[in-house]
C-alpha cells in the first residue's frame, strides 16, 4: 500500500462513526471496511496516517486514550499503548491531537491520498488547511498540491483475498452452513419466518460471527420480494421457503440462499423449477475458472435459466428471441454474483477498460442464479405464480479448479428433502 502511494506522500483514513439509532441507543458498530483492512482496529474515533518515505514506512494511528469510566460503560479499550503492542502500529496519539499533528504532517507532503465525501466536515478542515499553506507568506515549506482517490489501490488490493482472508471466509461459510443445516431441519408449516430468522442469528452469535447483513427468510411469494427483510409471516404447508442469509467472521461475509419447501417435500413444480436454477448454477460454476471472463459466469447463467423456463412453458419464445429481446428479464431479474469479502458487496472492478474482468485466483465471488415469478404475473400458468427460488454459493479462484467454500451445504432437492426428513 505504502509502496504504491510512493515517496512524499501521506495517507489518511479515518474510522467509521459510531450512529445513532435512536435518542441515546446506537447502532451495533461496525467498522469501516478499508480501515478494517488496514488496522483490524475495531473501535470508532479513530484516525489512520501513513507516511511511506519515512523509514520503512510509517504508520500512525490516533485513537482514544483509556478512560476507566468509560470502560466502565462500554467494556474495555484499546488505548494508545495496545495501538503499539497489539496492532502493530509505529505510533499511537490521541485522537484529540489529531488536528494539530495531522496539520503538521502534511506540510512538504506532495500527494494526499484520502478519499474524499466519505466525511464532508472532515474533508473541508483539509482543504482549509492546504489552502492556508498555500497562503502563507515566507514559509519554508510547500504545500501538497495533489489529494488522490485511495480507494482505486485499496479495493484492487482487497479483491485479491491472501491465505489468512480465505481462512477467515472459510470460517464465515462453515458457520452459515450450520445455520442454513439447522433452519431446514427445525422447518415446519405454521411456524414463522421470524422463528428461522433467530435460529440463524443464534447459530452466528454462539459462533463469534454476526450476520452479514440482515437476513431473507421469505416464505411463499415472500420469496419474490428481493430485499424482504420483514421475516414476520407465516410459513405455509405446500410453500417454498428462501433464505438469503450470511455470517461475518473477523469481518469477512459468507453470502448463502437456499430455497426448500416449507413442508420437507418439493412438489412437482417447485422441483422442476429449482432444477433450472440448480442447472443455472451449474453452467455458472463451470465458468468460475481463472482466464474466463466475469460476465461467461452471468452469460452461462442466463441461458440454462432461459431455456429452463421456455421448457415448462413460463417463456413463450425461442432462446435466442428471449435473449435479444431481454425477455428473459422479467423472471431473471438481478445479476448473478458479485465480489465477497470485507463488504458482502465487496469493492473491486468488474469491468477493465471497457471489458469484462478476467478471473484470477484469489478473487472470491458469489454464484446466485434466481427466478422470481411474481404472484400478479398474469401471462405465465398460475402453478408457478408466487414461487421464487435462489440458490446462492461462494466460490474462490484458484488456478486450478474453484474452491465452493460453501459446498458443504446441501443443494440438490433429493439431499434437501433427506436432511430435512432426517
Ligand atoms: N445477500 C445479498 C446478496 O445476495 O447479494
Ligand atoms: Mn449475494
Ligand atoms: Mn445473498
């Protein structure tokens, strides 16, 4: 990072602010993902410098002294000491002295990287001051001229997942696989959605993990809804269940759907369905090799989906009609992965000059092909109006052969009707 950022300049990242929910409760806090990446410093009021031309490079981090009524309060800190001795940063201040020594810092500084807009309050004290040094009559030093983006460098670097990254998503996916095990197992019609969502949240909590983002447990046409999170209704006998639901360990995601009947036993036409999904998948997964392009995975995806659907009839067209006409689309509705990794939508390119990134290992990405078909959908036989199914995996690149790192969660309906009848 240091090195790429080059000598005479400064690098500045401030941690994510700690948000009010309501009144005097906040939001559980989560740190800021760059910062994340570059401290594993999990505390807010925090202030990250680099300096990469002094000596080896050199890494300073302001944060809150220890306060032993604080702690009293909110647990204990890491303090400017455990800055040093347990983040491995060269200096600690307090975050109270940052103004003063971060003015200091950046006089005879060519180039800033700092990314602006993230905090306007902040951003506007730096170029207060850099217009201030400009201003000075008589000074003996310049001013830095240039402030860059750091996220371009920073999100290259972080899609490229290192060994100790993997384990920890290795990690994320084993404990949402247990989660996703438990909730076919304890299914039953005439429970709530609500009841699976907490035995999901129970399994990550006993586990060291949170959730990744709040989960999807939608039941029967709730399962056409992308983003319902409402999780409060009924499960009915005959419906499919979805579940969209991930943990985070040590700050990495694990993203996993499955789709299951709510009552243990597909029923022909949820079965014959979720096997186009599942063939979506498959062709998908079969692109997710190192030297194929991004868009082969969502391209293979679409039409096995496509020519699933024309098969039972929900598409009236030819597939190469279906294709070109985008016609496909009105079932077929959202992409069929993204990166995974600090963010559940991790940072990264997917296009490069135009073009569709090529894959190479270390990237970690999702394989979620879906069909929705709307419950208003007046066009298509009413057997499949209301059913919406997703199957969702998390693949890392290789060179060799992609690493399913949620492979161990069963998927065909044979294997999910045995666990759930188990
Ligand atoms: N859970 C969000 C997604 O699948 O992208
Ligand atoms: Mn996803
Ligand atoms: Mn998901």
């Amino acid at each position: 990072m240091m090195r790429m950022a080059g000598e005479d300049s400064i690098i500045i990242l401030q941690a994510a602010p700690a948000r009010i929910r309501n009144n005097d409760v906040h939001y559980p806090y989560r740190q800021d993902s760059d910062f994340l990446y570059l401290t594993g410093f999990r505390e807010h009021d925090a202030l990250l410098v680099m300096i990469p031309d002094d000596g080896d490079g050199k890494s300073m981090l302001f944060c809150r002294n220890r306060d032993p009524e604080r702690e009293m309060w909110d647990g204990r800190m890491v303090g400017l000491e455990g800055a040093v001795s347990e983040y491995g940063m060269d200096e600690s201040y307090d975050i109270k002295e940052a103004e003063t020594r971060l003015r200091a810092l950046l006089q005879d500084r060519d180039r800033i990287f700092h990314d602006l807009g993230r905090d306007p309050l902040f951003d506007q004290r730096l170029i207060g001051w850099l217009n201030e040094f400009r201003g000075e009559a008589r000074k003996t030093y310049h001013a830095p001229e240039e402030i860059h983006a750091l996220d371009h460098m920073l999100h290259d670097m972080r899609l490229y997942k290192s060994r100790e990254e993997l384990s920890a998503m290795k990690r994320a996916a084993k404990i949402a696989i247990e989660a996703h095990e438990l909730a076919m197992q304890i299914c039953e019609p005439g429970m709530n959605e609500a009841d699976i969502h907490a035995s999901l949240l129970h399994t990550f909590t006993r586990h060291e993990c949170e959730t990744s983002y709040v989960p999807i447990v939608g039941g029967g046409e709730n399962g056409c809804v992308l983003h319902y999170i409402a999780n409060n209704a009924k499960l009915n006998d005959g419906d499919l269940l979805l579940i969209d639901a991930g943990a985070e360990y040590d700050g990495y995601a694990s993203d996993i759907t499955r789709t299951f009947p709510v009552n243990g036993k597909f029923s022909s036409e949820q079965r014959d369905l979720y096997e186009v999904v599942l063939a979506a998948q498959a062709a998908a997964m079969a692109k997710a090799h190192a030297g194929n392009q991004w868009q082969a995975i969502h391209d293979a995806a679409v039409r096995v989906a496509t020519e699933g659907m024309i098969d039972l009839g929900i598409l009236k067209n030819s597939l190469e009609e279906e294709l070109e006409t985008d016609g496909y689309k009105k079932f077929y509705v959202h992409n069929t992965g993204h990166w995974l990794g600090l963010d559940v939508h991790d940072v990264g390119e997917y296009t490069i000059d135009g073009h569709s990134r090529e894959l190479e290992p270390g990237m970690v990405l999702t394989i979620e092909p879906g069909i929705y078909i709307p419950p208003s959908e007046k066009n298509v036989s009413k057997v499949w109006r209301g059913m919406g199914i997703r199957i969702e995996d998390n693949v890392a690149i290789t060179k060799d052969a992609p690493k399913i790192l949620t492979g161990g969660l069963v998927k065909t309906p044979d294997d999910v009707e045995a666990l759930m009848a188990g």
